[in-house]
C-alpha cells in the first residue's frame, strides 16, 4: 500500500513539474473577459496607437470602443465601434483569441478613453493620450532584462517607475523580458506585476535572446506569444517583423532590432544590417535612438559581441545615433567620450546596457564607461527636448543613481555628468 501510495504521490508531482515547465499554465481567462490589454507603439503616436488584447476560445471576435475623454458617466453614447482583427493561437494545449486595433486618426495631445470586449463582457473603460508634434518635450521609461523572479520581484520597479515618472508617454524594454519565450506562465507573470500600465502608456520592446524559443514545428525564433500580444509597426526587416520596427515619436527616431537573429543566422544578419542602413540614412527627427538587446560594448566578464559590434558600430558612427540603450549583461554601464574611436574622433553616441529584474551581475570594468554599478536594479527616466536630452538611472526606491544630460549644439553632442 505504502508503495503504491509513493507511486501515486510521484505520478502527481512528475505531471505538475511537467506541466509547469512545458509553459501548460492556466491563463488567467474568466470565460470570454479579455485581459492582456495592451498598448503597443505605431509609426506615430501623436495620431494612431495599436491597441491588442486575449479572450478564451470562446470569443472568437471582439471589437474596441473609444471616445475623447469629457470626464462624463455615460462614455457609450458617444464612443465609436471598431472590429477588432481576430487571430487564434493553439499552442501547448491552449486555445486563445488574440484580437487587435490599430486606431489611426487621433488627434495630437489628446485624451481619448476605450474599452474592449462585447455584448456583457467589457474591460474597464481605459484613458491613454496621443503625443504632441516634434517641438513638444518627450518622456519615456527604459528598462533593461526583467527576465526573472517577475511577479515577486521585477513588479516593485514597475509601481515605482510610474510613481516616479507619472507623466511617461512611451515604456522601452531593452529585451529578455521573460526567461523562456514560450513558456506562459512567465508572461502572465509580467502582465500581473506590470499592473496595467501598459494599458495607458505604449509599449515599445526590442527582443532578447530569452524571449526566443522553438515553435511546433521545431524552428527557433521569437516566442510565439510576441506577435499576438505586441502589434507593433509592420517596417521592419524581411521575415523578422514585430522584432525590428522604427517609429518616429515627437522629435524621436526610434529604431529597434532583433540582435539575437542577428546573431543566429547569416540571413537575418545581412538583412538588418541593409534595413538599418536605410532606415538610419532617412531618418530627419533632430534625435535618433537606438534599443537592443546585446550590447556594442559588453559589461560582463568573458562576453564580447564582435561580430555585432564590428558591423553595426559604423552605422551608429556614421548616421551620428545619440543614444544607444541596451541589455544583456545584468549590470548598469554607460560611456561616451571614452568610447574606441578611429583615429582622434570623439563618440558622437551615448552607449547605455542596463537590468531592471532581480537577475544581476558584476560590471567588468572598461575604459569607455563613465559610470558603472553592479548588483542593482534600475529603471531609467528620459526627458528629450528639441537641443537637450536628461537621462535619470533610479533605483528599486526610486532614489537617484546617476544623471547626464546630452546637450546638442549645431549637430554636435556634449555631455554633462
């Protein structure tokens, strides 16, 4: 009997370690209720946002309802209908709808309130606002790998990222948001400890290399959750969409691509590389950033992306990019005047790599860094002005770390620690 009941007992934990680790977990679905509403960044965020969200198999369709924000009880008189695209995903035994609306037309500087869903099951109606045009001030959140311990520990510097910047128009992640791309679990943990704000305030993501994984048929690329919860600007490079995108926000050109394709295979390589490339020598805002995840200049001990470094560097050098925000490394750095040039020039750029999650390593110290810290959790607020560019690292309490302030003068960058 007691063998028998050992048996039992061993049956029932193989079968939750199987189902917890092969990313099988409950959703948090309340039968046809959506959730995983989300924000994501378009081409321009002063008229157009996309706007994506998950049901059950039982709600194959959905639609958006949106109004201008009048601070009246009765929104659904005046708010607009839209249907929604609607796209299923079966993926490890789940069945869920995946439903987004890209809303174009908007006004700039405006307040517009939405809710999604259908018959008697809506979300909550949700306020978010469009940007201005090029000579208005931009703030916005960067974050480096949240990757792990998210629910419990990367959720503290989420609340404190919003109580510090409460007017943050656009939320960056500089890649590894989660630890295994296909795994479910790890994604409801980070819509959980992201409390929402991603429902008011774009998301703008560049993946990293834990965002990957297998599909079905056993073919690596980016998880299969990105592309139905992030509907992100369709101008990136060949075969890699929602992974490398630009969008023009304010007097912002922002470019993000896939480094971790990058590095997997020579085709992707050589397309981003033509893709940046184009997309660099077009740009006409008078400021132009860079997120990805492994970094030009790495910060950790035995890591080097030469490859990376040795082809994208001179495009950065070239088009004259002010701000370079990376991941990867599990520590904070960042450098300019000290940066490897060819003969006497002096770094244009601005290189950053830092982490927001709880998973954290040693700087390995370099000459190019102008500051560094190991072992610290961090979110980053920067404020863009037409000549001038603040760059605030907080920490978990929202205490200040560190803050430089890029000053342009006639196409010409100086920093001021």
């Amino acid at each position: 009997m007691m063998i028998l009941l050992k048996k039992h007992i061993f049956f029932i934990a193989l079968v939750w370690v199987t189902f917890c680790y092969s990313g099988l977990y409950a959703a948090s679905l309340d039968s046809g209720y959506p959730d995983q509403i989300v924000l994501s960044v378009s081409e321009d965020l002063s008229t157009s946002v996309s706007v994506s969200w998950r049901t059950d198999e039982s709600m194959s369709s959905s639609t958006l309802q949106i109004a201008r924000e009048h601070s009246r009880f009765n929104i659904a008189d005046s708010a607009t209908t839209h249907l929604a695209k609607s796209e299923l995903l079966e993926f490890k035994g789940l069945r869920t709808w995946h439903h987004a609306v890209l809303l174009e037309g908007l006004d700039a500087q405006t307040t517009y309130v939405y809710r999604v869903g259908q018959g008697e099951k809506w979300s909550e109606w949700i306020n978010f606002t469009t940007t201005g045009g090029s000579e208005a001030t931009l703030k916005f959140v960067y974050f480096g790998d949240v990757q792990s311990n998210i629910k419990s520990m990367w959720s503290r510097i989420a609340k404190q990222s919003i109580r510090t910047i409460p007017d943050a128009q656009l939320i960056l992640y500089a890649g590894d948001i989660v630890n295994r791309g296909n795994n479910l679990h790890e994604w409801e943990d980070w819509f959980y400890a992201s409390g929402g704000m991603h429902q008011s305030i774009p998301i703008m993501p560049a993946s990293g290399n834990h965002d990957h994984g297998d599909s079905h048929a056993g073919v690596y690329g980016i998880s299969e959750y990105w592309n139905k919860q992030f509907k992100l600007p369709n101008n990136g490079a060949a075969g890699l969409e929602g992974t490398s995108y630009y969008a023009d926000v304010q007097n912002v050109r922002f470019v993000v691509f896939n480094t971790e394709m990058f590095n997997t295979y020579e085709k992707n390589r050589e397309d981003q590389v033509q893709w940046l490339e184009e997309v660099l020598a077009q740009n006409k805002q008078p400021w132009l950033i860079m997120l990805f995840h492994h970094p030009i200049f790495s910060t950790k001990k035995n890591r080097d992306n030469i490859e990376l470094r040795n082809l994208i560097k001179p495009l950065i050098d070239k088009y004259k990019v002010d701000l370079v925000l990376q991941g990867h490394d599990h520590t904070y750095a960042r450098g300019k005047d000290k940066v490897p040039m060819t003969g006497d020039e002096q770094s244009h750029t601005t290189y950053v790599v830092s982490v927001s999650g709880p998973k954290m390593s040693e700087v390995q110290e370099a000459d190019w860094m102008d500051r560094s810290a190991s072992f610290t959790q961090l979110f980053h607020g920067v404020e863009v002005q037409h000549d001038k560019l603040i760059f605030s690292s907080y920490k978990v309490n929202g205490d200040l770390l560190d803050t430089f302030t890029i000053l342009k003068t006639r196409g010409v960058n100086t920093i001021i620690h």
